[in-house]
C-alpha cells in the first residue's frame, strides 16, 4: 500500500467535503477505504481542534486587551490619590479611602467594558449604592492585579500610604502637645489652640511657607519669626487693634521656637521626605504604563494557558 502523505490526506477530505464516497477515493489512489475513513476524520478533529484554539486566542486577545485597559484605569485611578492628598495633614484623611474612591470611579467610568457582559452602572431603578458597592468589589480585586502586575509599583504605593498614615498621626501629635504648651503658657486651654501653631510649623516643613527657603539649621527664633510673619500676612493670626502683637501671637512665636528647639519638625520631615518621594514615583510609573499600555508580567484575572 502506498505512503499516506500529508497532501494525499488533504486530497481525501476535499474529495470527501465534495461527496465522494470512502470506497471511491480509496479505489482512485488505491488505498484502503477503511484508511481513507481514519484520515478524512483525523484531519477533520485536527481542523475543528485548531479552529477553536484560534478562537481561544481570540478571546484571549479579546479580553486581555480589556483588562489591561482596566488595569491602566486603575493605575490613574491611583495616581489621582495621590495627586489629592500631597499635604495629608487632615485628621479625617486615610489613604486606603482615597484610593478605593479614586480607583472605584475609574472602575465605573468604564462602562463599554462591563456593558459587554451585561453589567450597567448608572440605572435609575438599581437599589441605592449597589453599584458603589459592586465597583469597590471589583477595584481592589483589579487593585490587586495591578500590584501582581507592577511589583515595583505596588511597593511604592504602600510606602506612600504607610507615611500617609505616619504624617496625618504625627500633625495630631503635634496639634495636641503644641496646645498642651500653649495653655501651660496663657493659663487657659481651647480645643484648638494647637492648630495654628502645629499648622504653622508644618507648612514650612511641607515647603508651603514663605519661610521654607530657610535653612534648616537656621535659628529656631529667626524661623519662628519668619513663620509668624507669614501667618499675619495671609491674616492666619491679627494683631491687636493699636498695632501691637496681641498675648496670643507673642505665645505662638514662643512655642514655635520652642518646638523647633525640641526637635518636633525633625522626624515630620525625613517622613515628609519619603512621603514626597514615593508620590513622585507613582507619578513616574504610572505615566509609563499610561504611555505603554501593556502592564508587566501577569496577575491573577490573567487567562492561565
């Protein structure tokens, strides 16, 4: 009997797909119909095999192509976190918050993709805060992603929220042991007498006071002075109406030096420091991926093969 070849085979299943008969076809090349038969439905199984691999990869290409697209929203959506929170001196600011709100809005503004598998955000008759809930959901899972994706990134922003939560802790000591002096020294104690002055201190360590092109080094009473003039010309403090510094400003210059000299500001801007510095390379990052697209490696919501 002659060899079967790849292009004899090829013959069979054209001569077949036309209507001829097993018999016919092994009688024209003189083969055995039962032979015939095997290679028609070999090469049909191998056929219908790669035509649904095809489709497979398809798919594949389909829904990757979305999930990056996700996984890039989610990246913005982290960047704009930390874009809102450069000065995270707010007792009621909490990085983990910013971050599911600007991650789940970017979640749901991608509407196309979830419509494709029947998911419609923005329903007039959807039960109150179900999408809000369903789009938290869904963020931290692709949050999630993104950090399997980009390591590097997912370490960075944990530092940057780790500070995040270390300058919010450290303004509300400093607010609290600033009163507590402020009152030893006027004889009386409000709630916040130590927002001024900690706020004071802060923004010339956060590089918002006209003072902070003072060195470091400089005098705790000449950085105390300078502090204080600038909060009497954007009318953060007043004097009193003759012109003259009121008890209460005289105070606050006292335990501005005073904090200096002690110390405080010290650990808030080496924190500071690697707060700002983290932020800067979220922005790096996530611009680069914005620009490529394509995430690194590959994530749990991944296709597996």
């Amino acid at each position: 009997m002659a060899k079967i070849t790849d292009e004899m085979a090829a013959q069979f299943v054209r001569l077949n797909s036309l209507g001829r008969s097993y018999r016919a076809i092994g009688k024209m090349f003189g083969v055995d119909p039962r032979t015939v038969k095997s290679k028609v439905q070999g090469a049909r199984g191998v056929v219908e095999r790669d035509h649904w691999e095809s489709v497979t990869r398809q798919v594949d290409a389909k829904y990757l192509e979305d999930h990056y697209r996700l996984i890039v929203r989610v990246a913005v959506g982290v960047l704009r976190a930390v874009r809102g929170s450069r000065l995270p001196t707010e007792p009621h600011q909490n990085a983990r918050v910013l971050l599911d709100y600007h991650v789940g809005t970017e979640v749901m503004e991608a509407r196309d993709v979830w419509e494709q598998v029947g998911i419609r955000y923005g329903l007039d008759d959807a039960p109150i805060g179900e999408d809000e809930d369903l789009a938290t959901s869904m963020a931290r899972k692709l949050f999630s992603a993104l950090g399997q994706h980009q390591p590097e990134l997912e370490r960075t922003i944990d530092t940057w929220q780790k500070c995040h939560a270390q300058l919010v802790n450290m303004r509300r000591r400093l607010i609290k042991e600033t009163g507590e002096l402020l009152g030893r020294k006027m004889g009386r104690t409000e709630p916040n007498d130590g927002i001024a002055v900690a706020d004071l201190a802060l923004n010339w360590v956060f590089g918002k006071s006209q003072a902070a092109s003072a060195e470091a080094s400089a005098k705790p009473e000449m950085l105390a002075e300078l502090l204080m003039e600038d909060a009497m010309a954007i009318g953060n403090v007043h004097q009193s109406e003759d012109g003259s510094e009121s008890q209460s400003i005289t105070a606050q210059r006292a335990i501005l030096e005073q904090i200096i000299r002690m110390g405080k500001l010290e650990p808030v801007a080496t924190t500071y420091g690697q707060f700002a510095t983290a932020a800067a390379q979220i922005e790096s990052r996530v611009t680069e991926l914005i620009l490529r697209r394509q995430p690194k490696g590959k994530c749990f919501l991944c296709p597996q093969p």
